[in-house]
C-alpha cells in the first residue's frame, strides 16, 4: 500500500474497501512516450504514460494519444509498467 493525495482513498484503501484494476484507456508503449513531454501547461516533465483521447468518426474510433508525466495520472498509479485505477470491491 501507498498513500495518495487522497484521504478518501487512502482511507478505503486502509480499511481494505477497494481495489487497484489495470486500466484499458492508459498505455506505457514506449512508442507512445518516447520524446514526450507531459500535456499539462507548464509541466513540461518527461511522459511516463498516455492516454487514449481519441474521437468516433464515420470510418470508426480513431486513436489520439496524450502524454503524461507522473504526478499527472488523475488518480492512477503506475506499477510495474501498467496504469492502475482504484474501484470499490
């Protein structure tokens, strides 16, 4: 267990209410990140993951991918390679 920003989660965590679940939209592809800097204004840190952004066209989803540093997961944790999101068990 590590802590969060969060006490909410920290605390659900603490009493064993949640779990961490790999999450599909997220991916550390090295093709994906590599030269990336984080999306965010004024960031401007190396990408560590990227997010699938990507729009529904007539011809199908196309994918558009953002990079993204660390500290800027939206409450995700990275964890051996993979992008993790908490859920309630």
């Amino acid at each position: 267990m590590t802590t969060t920003t969060d006490p909410y989660v920290d605390d659900l965590e603490q009493r064993g209410l949640l779990e961490w679940v790999a999450d599909p939209g997220w991916s550390t592809a090295v093709d994906l990140i590599d030269g990336k800097r984080c999306r965010q204004k004024a960031c401007g840190r190396p990408a560590v993951a990227a997010l699938n952004r990507g729009y529904q066209t007539y011809r199908g989803r196309l994918p558009r991918w953002w990079a993204y540093c660390e500290e800027h997961l939206y409450g995700r944790r990275l964890v051996d390679g993979v992008i993790l999101i908490w859920r309630r068990k």
